[in-house]
C-alpha cells in the first residue's frame, strides 16, 4: 500500500548511505519507524531518522550557543 512519496534521493559520502527525503503521513513519521521504498521496481527497508545528519556550521553554531554537544 503506497502511504507517501519520496522528494529527492541520493547517496551520501558523510554518512556512507543512501538518503532519501520523503513526505509520510504523521502516523508512520517517528525517529526509528520502519519503512519500505520502492526504488525503479525494487522495493528496499528504510528508517525514519532525525535531522540533522550532519552538522553543518550555522547547526553546529547554534546548538553550541543552546548549550548542545557537537558530535563532530
């Protein structure tokens, strides 16, 4: 059953992996919730997961100003 669809696509070299922006519905949006994207007739397991994936500057600025840690 087809529940979102995927905006943009594309493998990152920061993270090693495969990416995929997509639009879900709410229920199916948690950080850690299983999904499957069918990509060109194959179907493959994705994850929900939080954003950033990597802290650019201006990120990194502001959570060290919160008082957050950078991880980089």
């Amino acid at each position: 059953k087809v529940v979102g669809n995927t905006t943009s696509g594309s493998y990152s070299y920061s993270i090693q992996k495969s990416l995929a922006f997509a639009y879900v519905p709410v229920e199916l949006s948690e950080v850690g919730q299983q999904v499957e994207v069918e990509l060109l007739g194959k179907n493959y397991t994705a994850v929900v997961i939080q954003q950033p994936l990597v802290l650019t500057e201006p990120t990194r600025n502001r959570l060290q100003k919160k008082g957050g840690k950078d991880k980089t």
